[in-house]
C-alpha cells in the first residue's frame, strides 16, 4: 500500500510531499510524490501521536474549567472518585479513554495504572502501552512479606502482549513514597533498566516538605498519620538521589511546574525526560510551567493529558494547542516532536526501540500513522505544521490497520496478513 500527503513530517522543520509504502504492517520505504493507492491531499502525515502521561483510570468528566478549591482537596477527591467507582466503574472510565484517545489519533499512551485496571481495558485493544505500576508507600518498608525487586518482578512478568506493551514502575511522587522506599525502588530499576515514572514538583510546597520537613506537604502527610520529619532530605528529590547515586536513568519526570534551573540540568545529565501537561496545568490555575527553560537547558520534553479528570479531554492535538498558547515562543515543529519523535527515542535510548520506532517515517518503523488536516482558511504564510494545530484529526493507523477514519478511502487497510 502506498498513501501519499501533502506533508510528510519525519521531524524537519519543513515536512514535504511523499508516499509512504506500507508492508506487513511496518513502512517499507519513504517514495516522491506519485502514484498512490490512498492520496490524503493536504495533510501532515506522521508518526501517531504519543500521550506521554495519562490516567485512563480518571477519563472522567470534570465538574469545572479550573479546580474549584485547593490541589490537597482535589487529591483526596480523586482517592474518593477511585474508591465509589470500584473495579468495574474504573476499567469502564479506562474503556472510555481508550476510545477517545484512538478517536484522537493518539496510537499510544504511557499510562499510569494504580491496580491493574488499565491492564484490564486494554487487554484486546490495539493502542500501544507503557504500562507504570503506580507505588505509593507512606511506610518506610514497601512490604512485610517481599522486598521492592520482589514486587517489581511480580508486576512487570505479567505482560500478555510484548508486541503492544510495555511494563514499568511509578512510584507516585516524593511525597507519597517514603524516601527510604524510594531510594530502594530507584536502585532497582537502575539495576534491573526498568522504566520508571514520578510526578515530581507538581505542588509548590513540595520543596519545602522535602528540605526543611514543614508547610503544607507537612501538614497533608499528618493526615495519614506520616511523620513529615522523615521526608526532610534537605534537598530537593532530584538532587538528593543524585547524590546517592540512585537517579536512574530510565525515567520520565512527571510535571516538574516547580524545577529550578540545577534540576533542569540534573535532568539533562542524567538522560532523563520531562512531561508537560499544558491542559492539566492551566486546570490547577499555575504559574507559567518552565518547559521553555527546561528545552533551553537540554532536557527532552513530551506532551501529556496527565487525566481527562483534570485536563478536560484526551486530544494530544489539543494538547498542543495549549502548549502553543501557553509557550509561543517553542516552535511548531518542536511541538509535534513532543508528541511523534521525543517519546519513542526515550524509549529506543532506553532498549525499547521496536514498539514504536523512530517517530520519523524510517523504514522498519511500525506503521502507526496519524493524518492531521490543514484548515483551508490557514494563512497563505504560516507554515503547514503551525497551521496543523488548528486541524483535526482525519485518519489513524496502528500497524498498518486503519483504527478512525474520516478522511475518503482511507479505508484501505494494509495490516499484516495474519490480523485480518
């Protein structure tokens, strides 16, 4: 099968024209424009988009634009939203954001999966995974019975399909994960290269829970009977697992709203990744998130929903809609390399490099494709990718099978022979 676009973004600044050839479900070569059996016309054509931090758990519907009272509120709400809804109630919600993430043309999701909920949802889905095993501990041992390389053993051997899915570790966030604990979880996964996922700085008084043991952090561990004192590290968390040496190199980190510039280039050093969530931060009503300095420093920046709870949609178009909006000064191209490219080379970095590929149209990649209009009323001197931003959605393919279509005869499916 070959589909020929108007603009085919391999992560250049100026997507051209082409054809892809689509074999067994992988691309086969990059071809000039030509003959085609399915010519999209004026699109950009790319990798799938990535949604590089989500809680298919929490695809639900959020009762306001911004969060009506204080982020601790919301936290305890969500603990609440999780205990009414049950198992059922939770794989449904997981269900409803694999829907609407596929109708989105999101091809994959790194999705953070409390209980196993998301595992369930996903079981026979065709959207690709990486799978984090959210820890929370506020105990100073994981476990009485098995030790933290026990645990993580006991999830990540679970994966059914390697093919489609990944398993990794999330211990939640410095503040719900005793440091001891942490520590431990750390040096595993940098024995074992397990991928892992925090979400770290997301409050502003984490910093002060963590170096001086008081403020608000203090106050919401006392609530689960925590002694705050045992969060004093005197650093932030960054710094202090650098030091000891147990910063490893796997992972993402989640948020980062109130990273200085050393943690930034800590991050940078260390070969780690950060995750924005521009919709979900406008929803916390914070201050202006440093993505800008942290790309300026060198650290590799995706995209995320973070929960439809919070961002109000699981649309990574839409997510850089918001990114534009709150960082105009990022290019566009760099913006859709947040959401294509940077995702799938911290996995490829990582020895993950075939359930995804490059994100740049290479020969052997997966053909998970996604094709984005350009609306006819774009400015005659905006570029095609800036223009883009403003589209929609026209057609998704995983593995070469066409999984949303609105686009004409975009139905002609090049999957592999065995999944017909």
């Amino acid at each position: 099968m070959r589909i020929a676009a108007d603009y085919l973004f391999t992560g250049e600044e100026n997507p051209s024209p082409g054809r892809l050839v689509i074999e067994n479900g992988s691309i086969a070569k990059i071809l000039p424009p030509g003959e085609s059996d399915l010519d999209l016309g004026a699109v950009i054509l790319s990798s799938g988009l990535v949604n590089s931090h989500v809680h298919l758990d929490l695809s639900l519907e959020r009762d306001s634009d911004t969060i009506p009272g204080s982020f601790e509120d919301w936290l305890k709400g969500v603990v609440e939203a999780r205990r009414k809804l049950g198992d059922r109630g939770l794989v449904e919600a997981a269900v409803t954001g694999i829907e609407e993430s596929l109708s989105n043309g999101t091809t994959a999701v790194f999705d953070i999966d409390p209980r196993g909920h998301s595992c369930e949802a996903l079981r026979d889905s065709d959207l690709k995974r990486v799978l984090f095993r959210e820890v929370i501990s506020l105990n100073a041992e994981l476990s009485e019975d098995k030790t933290p390389a026990e645990i993580i053993d006991d999830f990540v051997g679970e994966t059914s399909d390697p093919s489609r899915e990944l398993r990794a570790l999330s211990p939640h966030s410095p503040y719900t994960v005793h440091p001891h604990v942490m520590t431990e979880l750390m040096k595993c996964c940098e024995e074992k290269k397990l991928l892992w996922a925090t979400h770290v700085a997301e409050a502003e008084w984490e910093q002060e829970l963590l170096t001086e043991g008081t403020g608000a952090g203090a106050e919401f561990l006392k609530k689960f009977g925590a002694d705050p004192g045992d969060w004093n590290l005197g650093d932030s968390w960054i710094s202090d697992l650098d030091a000891k040496g147990a910063l490893s190199s796997t992972g993402l980190i989640i948020h980062g709203n109130h990273c200085s510039g050393d943690e930034f280039r800590q991050i940078a050093a260390n070969n780690l990744a950060l995750v924005w969530c521009p919709s979900s931060h406008n929803y916390f009503r914070r201050p202006a998130h440093p993505a800008p300095t942290a790309i300026e420093m060198g650290v590799e920046v995706m995209l995320g929903t973070d929960g439809r709870l919070s961002a109000g949609h699981l649309s990574m178009l839409e997510e850089m809609r918001s990114a534009r909006t709150a960082a105009p000064q990022i290019p566009a191209a760099e913006l859709w390399r947040m959401v294509t490219i940077h995702p799938r080379s911290w996995l490829a970095r990582n020895g993950h490099s075939s359930l995804l590929g490059s994100g740049r149209l290479q020969p052997g990649d997966p053909a998970d494709l996604v094709a984005v209009s350009i609306p006819d009323n774009s400015a005659a001197n905006e570029s095609p990718l800036e223009a883009a931003l403003q589209g929609s959605v026209q057609a998704c393919w995983i593995d070469g099978r066409v999984i949303n279509s609105s686009a004409p005869d975009s139905n002609v499916d090049s999957g592999r022979e065995e999944d017909r």
